[in-house]
C-alpha cells in the first residue's frame, strides 16, 4: 500500500512549502501553520489535521526524505518556534537569563543542513 497525502491538499502544500526554496531547503515539520502563514493558509490547503496526519504517516513510512534529528532542547526550541520568534531562558542556579532568536535559529538550521550533507556522503 503506497502512503500518500490525499490530493488535492498534498499538491496545496507542495506549491507553498517550496515557493521561492531552493532544492534541500529545509522545512521543520514543527514549524508548518507558521510557514503557512500562522495557519491562515490552511483553508487553501485543506483540513490541516488530515494534511498533519498524511505527512507524519509519509514520514514514518519512509516515503519521503525526513530525519528526527534529536535535537538539544534549546536548538528544538528555536527550529520549533517560527522563523521571527524569541525563546528566553533562565537559569535559576545562576539567577542568569538569554534571549536567543532568529540569527540563533538560522545558524540551528546551518548545522543542521550540514549534518544532513555529511550523512547524504556516508560521513560520520
């Protein structure tokens, strides 16, 4: 049995997942209502549950290029959150606070993106 996302909806998707990307641009699964437009998008696409469901069912199956990548909890925070968002933390045995945001999210994703290049060669 071939695992897909029912259609109309998976062509929806696809066209505005991959507008103005390049090939291998990555696109947390975490982070779709933000990339549809905080999830004003949905209605064009379809019922954003069933959509959700069809990915994560095409992901587990192995259907489509994705990785779980095991992320620290502050670099799933950030790849998490949409691209303009701020993740504050505090350290209570330091009394200490940082704000990191979407320069911190980009260099995630950088590395990120190299893991993923260096697994595609077979490099450890």
């Amino acid at each position: 049995m071939s695992v897909r996302i029912r259609q109309p909806d998976g062509t929806r998707i696809h066209a505005l997942l991959t507008r103005g990307r390049r090939p291998g641009h990555i696109v947390p699964l975490a982070t779709l209502s933000h990339e549809l437009g905080g999830g004003a998008h949905w209605p064009a696409i379809g019922d954003w549950e069933t959509v959700t469901t069809d990915l994560v069912r095409l992901i587990r199956s192995r259907s489509c290029d994705a990785l779980s990548l095991g992320l620290p909890p502050l670099a799933r925070a950030l790849v998490c959150t949409g691209p303009y968002s701020q993740v504050r933390t505090h350290d209570p045995a330091t009394g200490r606070s940082a704000v990191f945001g979407p320069a911190d999210r980009r260099e995630v994703l950088v590395a990120i993106g190299s893991r993923l290049l260096q697994a595609e060669a077979g490099v450890n």
